[in-house]
C-alpha cells in the first residue's frame, strides 16, 4: 500500500510581499545552453531563519537532483525559488514576468482568474491541505461554542471560505463578529486576546500549539472535511502557450518527488521540518498525507467550484465562470 501525501504549508490571500524576491526580469529568460528558466513562487509561512524552498513533492525532488533530467528533457532548467506572504502577490509577478510558475491555493487562484487574470492551472491537487480553528480559552473546545465570539478571518482567502462555512454548520456564524485579520496579525490578536479565535493553516497551527497555550476548536481534516482547501500549480496563459511541455514537465517532476516520499515518510518529514524551521512533530501531526495519481484531480475540481461560489457570494468575484474548461483546457 503508498503512503499518500499532501502539499506542505497554508496558502493565504492578502497583498504584501516577505524577503527574497529577486530583482524584476523575465522569467522566460534563455540559458547559455537553450533551455527556458522555471522560477517558482509560492507563499511562504517558514520559520524565522528560513529560506523560501516548495516543501511539496516538486520541491523535494529538486532539492535530491532528480527535477533537472527530467526538466531538461522537456527543454526547461529550474532557476529559483521566491517567497510571499500570500497569494495574490504570486499572480502579480507571474503576470509582470518576475516567476515562472506559481503554487498557491483555491480562493486565490480563482478569485485572479475570475477577475480577469489570465493564468493557467497545470496541476490541481486533491483537496487535503488541512485548516484548524484556534482558540485562546480552553472551555471554547468546540466550533459551537464560538457563537457570540469575535472570530478572526482573513476575508477572501481558503481560510476565510472554511470558517465561514463551518461557522454557520455549527450554528455559529454572525457576520458582526468576525474581524478581517491578515494572516501575520493573527498570532498576536490570539495571543493578546483581540479576538477569540482563528482559522490558520494546519502546518501554522501545530508550530503555535507547540508555543503558547492554545486550543483546538475543530480541525477540517476531522470534523468537516468537505471544506479542505487545495492547491494549484499556475503559469501564464502566454507561458504556457509558448512552453506547452511545461505541464508534462512539471507533473513528471511531482510524481518522482511523490515517488521519493512513499519510499522513506520519516526522511521528508526530517527535511520539509529543517526546510521550514519548525519540529518534525509539527510537520507530521499536521498533515493527512493524501495526494492524487491525476494531474488535474475531480476532488480538486469540485473544491475549486465551491471557492467560486464562494467568492461569487462574497461579491468579491462579480460573474462566474466555467471552471471545468478553465482546467482543461
């Protein structure tokens, strides 16, 4: 039997960039040799310390040599790697030229497609990356007990769509309670007790448990999995256009870093922990370790359906669209 696997680390929404970008270009920028450069941006909750590096199954093949065969079989050499606080900021420098390719979540992802934003998903994951609900005070063990309570969100993001959802499941949603939290301000809100809880990513959550007095309200993965966010590999439309092997390219590269991880759980585990400076412990506890044997998985399909009515609702998004061409096509 394989031991499945999920994309490491939260995706978020918001507009400010963290260290690391590198200087503005293009990035279909020739080498010396012929092949085209793949530079990937991905929002990026490292620890303090830590260098942006993808902890998915396409990073940790990299990082073991195996992705420049297969990479420049396809006619394309990997450049570098850039982190970013969120996810909308990865859109902007895909469509400026700054990265090649973008792994980010759901929301973000469609909220720029529906907007206008033309990118291109080459892979779409199951929907497994898990969301806890935090609290400072211990009796609000429970979703339920969170009525009444000022719940922080950061609105338009996977985070904002799981609480809204399992706010009101529970009976526990008021609008006039929730507060628009960006991800950065959400520990110290907790902490200080500006609001009573927290949707964060699963990884986030496990390292803040492991520092401050906390308490699991729910966990998505257990209580309402239906809400799991998941997430997507983008390029340009242009880009992809110009560099169609780029969608081979990347999967084949995905399925020897997934191939790696069923091989040895324990040795991945050790380097996505070191990668983002947190404890093993935290990276296993965090995950539910699933992926898909599809590029673009019908699970993740239907999860990136749902974020649009979602961001419909919202009025964030103002008309739909046709998710199921914009992945196949």
């Amino acid at each position: 039997m394989t031991t499945p696997l999920r994309r490491i680390g939260g995706v978020l929404t918001g507009l400010a960039l963290v260290g690391g970008l590198a200087a503005c270009g293009s990035s279909d920028a020739g080498t010396d040799n012929g092949l085209t450069k793949v530079s990937v941006g991905l929002p990026w909750n490292g620890g303090a310390g830590s260098t942006p590096h993808d902890t998915s199954p396409f990073g940790y093949a990299e990082s073991l040599g195996l992705a420049d065969p297969i990479l420049e079989k396809h006619g394309f050499e990997f450049d570098r790697y850039v982190g970013f606080n969120n996810g909308p900021p990865v859109i902007q420098a895909l469509q400026s030229g700054d990265i090649t390719l973008g792994n980010l979540g759901d929301v973000p992802s469609v909220q720029a497609k529906g907007n206008g934003q033309t990118i291109s998903p080459i892979a779409v994951d199951r929907p497994t990356s898990g969301i806890w609900f935090l609290t400072n005070n211990p009796s609000l063990d429970s979703i339920d007990k969170l009525k009444g309570k000022k719940i922080g969100l950061q609105f338009g993001s996977n985070f904002d769509r799981y609480g809204r959802a399992a706010l009101d499941r529970h009976g526990a949603l008021d609008n006039d309670n929730l507060v628009n939290l960006l991800f950065a301000d959400a520990l110290p809100a907790l902490q200080k007790g500006s609001v009573s809880a927290v949707a964060v990513p699963a990884s986030t959550a496990a390292v803040w448990l492991e520092n401050n007095d906390f308490t699991v309200a729910s966990k998505a993965e257990d209580d309402d999995p239906d809400l799991l966010s998941t997430g997507l590999s983008v390029t340009t439309d242009q880009f992809r256009k110009d560099h169609p092997e780029i969608t081979d390219a990347y999967w084949e590269v995905e399925q020897a870093g997934i191939a790696e991880i069923r091989k040895d759980l324990d040795k991945y585990i050790a380097w996505a922990a070191s990668q983002q400076k947190g404890s093993e412990e935290s990276v296993r506890v965090s995950n539910t370790w699933d992926f898909s044997n599809e590029r673009i998985d019908p699970d993740g399909v239907t999860t990136l359906k749902n974020s649009l009515d979602f961001l419909v609702d919202q009025g964030i998004v103002k008309k739909p669209f046709d998710i199921e061409e914009w992945v196949n096509s």
